[in-house]
C-alpha cells in the first residue's frame, strides 16, 4: 500500500466513515490525493464509496440566446395569435424552425397556406413555455443544478441542442470494510517519511535522513488560470508590430467623423447607397461638426460636381456619422501628407510614406449572438511617386504572409479607388478563399494631385477576420470576441 | 450588390459563342464579375455596382465577346436622323424631375424570357444607379398604342387612369398610397409635391411617373416596335443612361431612332451617341499597374474591354463607348486594362523602406499598462463601443446629464442608442456573464469612452478595473491604483466623493496634479442586482489621456 492510502486507512479505521472534506482535513493531503488513495483502497475492497449523483447543465450559444428572446414557438405563437399568418411569410430559419414546433406540440395547425393557432396553443399563450422558464433558471442558476423531476424537459432542450448536460458524480462518504479493519491494523505508515516540506523542518534541518514520499505524478489538477490580454488584442498588437517591421508609422483618427471625411473626401456622392441611412449611425448629439481645411473642401466640391454633375452640399457633408471604416483617417492623413509635399518639394521628405491605422467602425446592421455593430479594420497608406498595383500586391501579399495567410487579388469597385482590387485569404476552417479587403490606388479626385506627380495605395481590411481563418484559435464568429464572461477569456488560446 | 438570374439559353444566344459551364465561368469572373451560381438553365451574377451597362444580360454579353475578341464593332449609331415623335416638357415640372428623353425602337422581337429579362434589368437599372428612380427611372411603352407624335410631359392634378395591369381607373393619388411601386417610390415626386409628373398623348395619360406605366401601352411578346422613356433630375445622367439603353436595343437587333424633348429654351434629340475619347501615354499605364505594354498589346488590351484604340504620338487614344456611363477620366481606363490584363499576372514588385516605422505614443503607453493590469492578475476585457441610456447610465444608479452622450437617431437595434461615456457599464456586465465560473474575478479594459463637450466629441482611453470574490472590499482596489501610480511613478491623491454607482461612504475620487482624473469604490447593491451580480464588486476607472503617461 501506498504512503497516502495508509493514512486513510488509519483515519477511517478510528472514523469508521468519513466524507471527502474530512479525510482532506485531517490526512493533510490534497483532494486529488485523497481521492486517488481511496480509489486504490476500494481496488483492493478495503472501503465502500457512496456517490451521489446529478446532472449539470449548460446553456449552448442558441440556448443563451432563446433565453434571453424566448423560443422560436413562443415568439411566433405570440404573431399568430390574432389573425394567423402566411406559411410563405415565415421565411427566416428562426421562423421555420418555430413552425415545425409549434406542428410538433399542435399549438398550431396549417391550413390552406395558413398558419393557424389551435386551442391548446390559445392556452399555452397564457403562461410562459416551461421550456423558457428552465432556460432562465439555467442562465441565471450559478451551477445550473436541475431537479430530477425536470429530467425529461431538460432531455428535449438537450435534443435540441439548446443545453449541454454534464452528469456529475460526487463523492458522499468512504466507509471502511471489515477487510479494511484488518489491513489498517497490519501495516504502518512509513513513520520517517516526509509528506509536505515546511519551513521548520528546513530550520531545523530534521529532513536530513528522512525519505520523501512519492506523489502521484498521473494524478489529475485544476488549471492556474492565467491572466491575460485580450485574445484580439493580441492579433491586433501583432499586426501592428508587422507594420512597424515593414517601415509604417501609426496614426489614428476620431470614430466619430463628418461625413465629409467618411464619405465626400473619398469620392462618395452624395446620393451614393453606402450613405444610406440604413447602413450608417447618422449621430444627433453633436448633430454637426466643422470641416476644418476650406481649400480642401472647395477641391472635394469641385470634383464631385465634374464628375458626378450634382449639386454639392456642405450642410450634408457636415452631418456628423460615426465611421462605417476606418479610411477616413487615412483620408485625412493623406490630405495632410500631399499638402506637405507640395510645400517643400526639394525632396526633403523621403518618399515613400507608409502610414497605417487601426480602430473601430460602426455598422448600423441588426446584431444577434453572431453579429455586431462595431468591429475592427487595420487601413494602410503608401504616398509615393509611380506606385503600382504590383506593388500594392506585394506589400499586401507580405503582411498576410507573416500572418500566415496565403492571398490572391480580383477586380473591385470601391468609389476611392481605381484600380481596385479585392483580397481574399485561404481559410482552413472552411476550406475557402475568404474576402479579407479591399484595396487599390486612390483616385486623383481623392488625393488631389494629378497621379503622375503623386500616387497613393490604399487597403482596408477586418482584423477580427484574421482570427476566424485558421482553426487552431478556436473562434467561430466575430461577435464571439465581445462581450465576454471570464470564462470565455479563460478558454482562449495565446497566439 | 444585384444578384440577376440569367437564362443561360437566352445568354448564349446573345453571346453567339457556344461556351460550357466551366469557360462560361471562368470568362464572367476574369470580367471582375461574380458567378453566384450556375445551374442547368440560370446563371446567377453578382453584379458590380460600378458597370450599370453590365446589369442585362444584353451587356454582359456584349462584354464578354469583346473579352473574347469576337466583336469589333466599337460604335453605335442610330437608324434615323430626323426625330420620330418629340416631348414638350412643361416648366411644371422643375421643381420635381426636370429632364426627360425619349427613343424609338423598331423591329424588337420579344419572347417571354427576353421580355422578363428586359423588365427586370429595367427595375435593377433604377434600383441601382437611378437610386430607386430618384434620380433616373425607364419607361417602356408599345409604340402603337400611342396614338399621336406628339407628346407632353408635365405637372398634372390629381386624375384617374388605367394603370398597368390593373382593371379599372384608379386616381393617382390613390395609385401612390396603394400600389406597391407607389409606395416604394413615391417618395422621390412627394417633396413638395403640388402636382403629378405625367406624360401623356393626345388621348391621355401614358404615365405616372417614375411610379407606373398605363395599360393601354402594355408591352407583351406581340409587341413590335417601343417608346422608351427616361427621366430624373440630372441631364447628365438622363442622356447617358438613354445612350446607355439605345446601344443595348441595337445589340437586341432592332432598330433606333431619335425622339425631340422640347423644353422652355432649348431642344435636346436623344439618343445622343456620340463618342468621347481620353488619351493616356503608355508610361502612365506601366507607372500605375507596373507592367509594361507596346502599342499592340495596350490596343489589344483595350479593345478586349470594348474601346477602339490607336496609337496617336505617345499617347493611346481610347474611344469610350457610349454605354460607358461609369467612365470618369483616365484612371478608370487603366482599370480594364488591368482587368484585361488580368490581376493574377500582374507579378507583385517590392517597395525600399526609407523611413523607420513608428507606433503611436498611445500603443506603447496601453501595452505597459495592459501587461501590469495582467501582471496584477487581471484578465482583459473587450467590449462594444454601443450602448444605452439605460445601461449606461439608469443601471449603473446614475442620472444622465444632459448632452454628455454621442447619441444616434436612426440605429435599428433598441439596445442601441449611444456610444458609452465610460467603461464600468461594460465590464459589470462581464461580471454579470461570469458569475458561474470559479472566483475570484478580476477584469480590466482598456479601451475608449465618448463624451460630448461644447459640440465638439472628446475620445478619450479609459483604464477601468473590477474585483469581484465574496471578499472584494474597497482596499483591494485601492491596492491595485496604487501599484498602477507607483510602477509609473505618480503621485496622486485621494479624497472621499459620492457617486451613485458606489456605496456613500465607500467611494473616492482620484486626483493627479489638483485634476480629478478617475474615481473609486464598492459598487452599491442596487447596482449589483440590477446586473445580477452576486457576490461584492469594487471598482475603479480613469481617464488614461489625464494621467500623464507616454
């Protein structure tokens, strides 16, 4: 017998029975030992375990998020209950994965293409689904223990995939056998063998001669958790660190903008789609901002009325937005960099200038547990003489590759840019190539100068997306990223 | 972008090249078009939001028998010199849609997939580049259903007509607020609306426009020969899309001619199809894709994107067709003759580094401060930017003061309304979801907060940090500051201050220099439950831009 088993022998031999904390306190030794010295004493018929069992459940990310909306029946059941709706209508998965329970449960019935309420479903209307209820219990509970008598329901959420369940055993009590009584009396612990170092036994040097005794090197612990920065931190702190190898210098700029640096600055007429109100955050506290450089803004007017043939309007450019992609400080910064050029053109400065950003930008799209409305983008700038899509791609091509992303280009239109082209990334997750960004040489209208003087390359990608293209991170979705319990921080991989 | 479902028979056709599905393929996406799918009889592209010409399948073939070579008719005329019909447009209508040009086309032969396939590219064409008819819409008419040459477009009161498809007469008034095109665009004529737009003949009213077309002029298989109408607010942009329709009437194989728009001062024949050309040097081309071309390849090249070419000087002489709406200058022309090129050849060509990189001042300040946060034990947060009066501040036991906040009005999202002036919201309801993992819990962000001042936005980094276990207390926290102030060798001080997220009596504000920079303390339990949390939290936050670290 081991060291350790002796000692719970011994202590079971005056306790006759004892649960886990006790023989913890009293042996001195860890639960993993304890636990590992009495599956030894049991192998050999010397104690008797009593266990006591429960289920553990979890809420998948479907779960959490019917939790917190109710179930795809219950909210349509709540639609229905008037009048009834057309099956054609119900088009989203959610609609139609309502539907099939809703048929299931015969809460409702459909009839001549239309979705009709029967009276069991007029009655489940009155309280909540009792399926909601255990969600909330579940998302709420701190362990997510569950009553027995909810097994069954709790069955089904796990046959949909809404909980996982965990089967949890628990050690109750040891007791110890008559053969335990005999063997306990016939041996003896090794008396000169040290168990846990202390600092008097080192003062007093009483380990010398002493054997050790051995620990159990397969015996099971829990993790040290690690502090740690933010797992897209991290990817975005790497990408910084590959631009500044390349020769860039950061700059940032506001997320909350004018539309003139958004939009007008980079070519976007005024009527142009992306301007839509439903795709930008149109802010109304500061409801305006000023546009500083008057010259500048004259330039912007002046090409977006001969090319475009509208009238342009400064009180539309002044609506404050905050930023659907971070271009707009490259915008501004490429106006500031051309204005210095054309200062002092003895060459003083060297080109080319190579500038990068990283920041956030707000898309105003319908957010779930899979999508967000604001996300990250990294946006960079060459301002140089001659620069070519040749050397646009290769300056993509090695930032990617330090990333370990493999690119290819296509042929794209962005108003900004001429010629553009997008840039797509083998993802091993889905065994794709995956749009990355966008990029290209800005127009002159942009950075007004004629291109044979100055050139600019310009790109913008997400940064998120960087993340989701390898399956050794382990992230499923951007919005996965965000808004985070501990525990999801805990589980993130370092890069 | 449009996805258009294309019959692949009526596709080929056009193409006039038999093509297999792989070559069909492979010839759309080398034009930097998308196929979405390919099925038996449909092709579904997703079409670029640049090239209008290319929305009717009647353009993507044209396109790609140029890319192919197979065409080199580079120019379209018309059949006629002489007007067929004219429009005498009122002075009433400037205020709503000024411009109208009309064309006759003879000759069409329609079947029923051609005919889907025009009236679609007709609604994806005003969608899209007529800004859902705001600024250009289509009229198709059958021409022998009208009954004079003469033709008058104005502002018209409420009347009744015969619309299209419909069995009766219906007011226009009534039209706008039922119909469902109605609905959709009425709103690009009802800005001030003191009258209808309407073209008529001598018997009566053809349209309402840009909302729908009469049934008298229905346009079925039978039809022969058309009217075509196209109106808006831009002159530009009304006659080229009229170019724009006439080229592709001709390449269907009918015949166009001219129609007069007789306005107040002038007269305006339409379609009017005539060439523009922009001269490039060949160094310009190399200098902005890095490939060098002679004077045959760079023709060549532009004549596969349909431009007839020449050599004049050192310069290349490109031809634009008139369908080319979206070409501005010379640089959407070096465009296609990338495109033509072909971005995979286009071998990637090394810049020098003259200038050192540099990161902002900012990065390196948050990457120390984040490694102490870490090095206290304290996991980083990330969090949204968005959020809502009631998280932002009505959880947190706060009154919102007036004007602090970058609000949004449009959002479509209810649980976002503003962006967040400060980080504790965000990083108690990271406690919130983490109240089933195993303390103790100590999270930091950070990360940027808003605030409005005087109209103008300050964004500022925010340092924020919570502790929550069943012992938090307020001297856990104060430990953490004081480690932060002195790795940085700060001095700061403390005095007692209230705030209603915190405990009376429990809270501190954080001075640097005589400045308030940032408060501390126990979160108060009303604030704990309105989160969900269940065990003590205390907190701080600071303002990094106050605190004077570079």
């Amino acid at each position: 017998m081991h060291n350790y088993e002796i000692r719970i022998l011994h202590l079971l031999e005056k306790a006759g029975s004892a649960d886990l904390a006790e023989l913890e306190e009293r042996s001195k030794l860890g639960r993993d030992q304890v636990l590992w010295a009495l599956n030894g004493l049991f192998g050999k018929g010397f104690v008797k375990l009593n266990y006591n069992e429960r289920s553990k459940a979890a809420l998948t990310a479907e779960g959490k998020a019917y939790a917190e909306k109710g179930l795809p029946e219950s909210r349509l059941l709540r639609r229905i209950s008037d009048s009834g709706v057309k099956t054609d209508s119900l088009r989203s998965n959610e609609e139609r994965i309502g539907l099939q329970w809703l048929m299931k449960k015969r809460l409702a019935s459909v009839d001549n293409g239309m979705v009709k309420i029967s009276s069991a479903g007029i009655s489940a209307l009155k309280n909540e689904f009792p399926e909601e209820q255990l969600l909330k219990r579940i998302s709420g509970g701190r362990h997510g223990s569950v009553n027995p008598s909810e097994k069954e329901l709790l069955d089904s959420l796990k046959k949909r995939g809404l909980v996982d369940i965990e089967g949890v055993r628990e050690l109750e009590k040891a007791e110890i056998t008559e053969d335990g009584i005999r063997a306990s009396k016939s041996s003896d612990e090794g008396k000169d063998e040290i168990g846990n170092l202390d600092r008097e036994m080192l003062a007093k040097m009483s380990w010398k001669g002493k054997r050790f005794s051995e620990y159990d090197l397969s015996a099971k612990v829990e993790r040290n958790y690690a502090a740690k920065k933010h797992i897209l931190k991290q990817t975005i702190d790497r990408i910084k660190d590959i631009y500044l190898s390349m020769g860039f210098q950061e700059i940032s700029g506001p997320a909350v903008e004018p539309a003139f640096w958004v939009f007008d600055s980079l070519f976007m007429p005024q009527d142009h789609p992306a301007r839509d109100k439903q795709d930008s955050f149109m802010v109304n506290n500061p409801k305006e901002l000023e546009i500083a450089d008057k010259e500048y803004v004259r330039q912007i007017k002046e090409a977006h009325e001969k090319s475009w043939r509208y009238s342009w309007d400064i009180d539309k450019a002044r609506q404050s937005v905050l930023r659907t992609h971070t271009t707009s400080v490259s915008s501004r910064f490429i106006h500031q960099a051309v204005t210095r050029i054309l200062a002092n053109e003895d060459e003083n400065l060297k080109l080319p200038i190579k500038m990068f950003s990283i920041g956030r930008l707000f898309r105003n799209e319908n957010i779930d547990y899979r999508h967000l409305a604001d996300f990250y983008q990294h946006d960079g700038i060459i301002i140089g003489k001659d620069l070519t899509m040749a050397n646009l791609f290769d300056t993509l091509i090695n930032i990617y590759a330090k990333l370990g992303i493999g690119l290819k280009f296509k042929p794209a239109y962005f108003p900004f840019v001429e010629p553009g082209a997008e840039f797509y990334g083998y993802s091993d997750v889905t065994d794709e190539w995956v749009e990355l960004g966008g990029s290209g040489i800005m127009r002159s209208e942009v950075t007004g100068i004629a291109r044979n003087r100055i050139s600019v390359l310009a790109w913008g990608a997400g940064i998120e997306r960087v993340l989701l293209m390898s399956k050794r991170n382990g992230i499923k979705s951007i919005a996965e990223l965000y808004n985070n319990g501990i525990g999801f921080a805990r589980e993130t991989k370092v890069l | 972008m449009p996805v258009v479902k294309i019959d692949k028979k009526y596709l080929n056709s056009l193409i006039k090249v038999k093509l297999d599905d792989e070559h069909l393929k492979d010839q759309i996406s080398k034009l930097g078009l998308e196929v979405e799918e390919l099925s038996k009889d449909h092709v579904d592209i997703e079409l670029s939001a640049a090239r209008p010409d290319l929305l009717s399948p009647v353009g993507i073939a044209r396109a790609l028998r140029y890319f192919m070579h197979k065409s080199s008719k580079f120019h379209y005329g018309l059949d006629g010199k002489t007007p067929e019909m004219s429009i005498s447009v009122s002075e009433s209508v400037n205020k709503v849609r000024p411009y109208i040009a009309g064309a006759v086309v003879k000759g069409v032969k329609l079947d029923d997939v051609s005919l889907a396939q025009l009236m679609s590219f007709s609604d994806k064409f005003c969608d899209t580049f007529g800004r859902r008819r705001k600024k250009i819409a289509i009229g198709i008419h059958d021409l022998e259903s009208i009954r004079s040459k003469e033709l008058s477009y104005s502002l018209s009161k409420d009347r009744k007509f015969r619309a299209l498809n419909y069995s009766k007469e219906e007011s226009f008034s009534h039209l706008l607020k039922t119909n469902k095109k109605g609905i959709d665009y009425g709103e690009s004529i009802e800005n001030g609306l003191s009258g209808y737009p309407v073209l008529e003949d001598s018997e009566g009213v053809l349209a309402l426009i840009p909302i729908i077309n009469s049934e008298r002029t229905k346009v079925t298989k039978a039809t022969k020969s058309l009217f075509v109408d196209v109106t808006g607010n831009s002159e530009y942009a009304v006659e080229k899309s009229m170019a724009m329709l006439s080229a592709m009437f001709s390449d269907m194989g009918a015949k166009v001619y001219p129609v007069a728009s007789v306005y107040k001062d002038s007269k305006k024949i339409n379609p009017a199809m005539e060439s523009r050309y922009i001269s490039i040097e060949l160094d310009m081309i190399y200098n902005s894709l890095g490939v060098r071309f002679d004077y045959r390849a760079a023709i060549s090249l532009a004549n596969k994107m349909g431009y007839e070419a020449a050599a004049v000087g050192k310069k290349i002489r490109f031809s634009v067709p008139e369908y080319r709406i979206d070409v501005i200058n010379e640089q959407d022309i070096i465009e296609d003759m990338a495109v033509a090129y072909g971005y995979d050849y286009i071998q990637p060509v090394g810049l020098p580094n003259y200038n050192p990189g540099s990161l902002e001042s900012t990065t390196t300040r948050n990457r120390s401060v984040e490694e102490l946060m870490a090095g206290m034990g304290f996991m980083q947060e990330m969090n949204s930017y968005l959020s809502s009066e009631p998280v932002n501040y009505g959880n947190m036991g706060i009154k919102q003061p007036k004007g602090e906040a970058v609000t949004v009005s449009n959002s479509v999202n209810a649980s976002i309304s503003m962006i967040r002036t400060w980080l504790l919201p965000s990083l108690m309801n990271n406690l919130s979801k983490s109240q089933h993992e195993r303390m103790p819990h100590r999270l930091f962000e950070l990360d940027m907060a808003f605030r409005v001042a005087s109209g103008k936005v300050s964004e500022h980094y925010h340092l924020a940090a919570v502790i929550s276990d069943p012992k938090a207390n307020l001297n856990d926290i104060k430990a953490v500051i004081e480690e932060l102030m002195y790795a940085n060798r700060i001095k700061y001080t403390v005095s007692k201050s209230t705030h209603g997220s915190f405990i009376e009596g429990r809270c501190g504000e954080i001075k640097v220099g005589g400045k308030s920079i940032g408060f501390f303390g126990e979160l108060h339990p009303e604030v704990l439950s309105s989160f969900s949390i269940d065990e003590p939290v205390s907190a701080f936050e600071i303002d990094m831009e106050e605190l004077g670290i570079y």
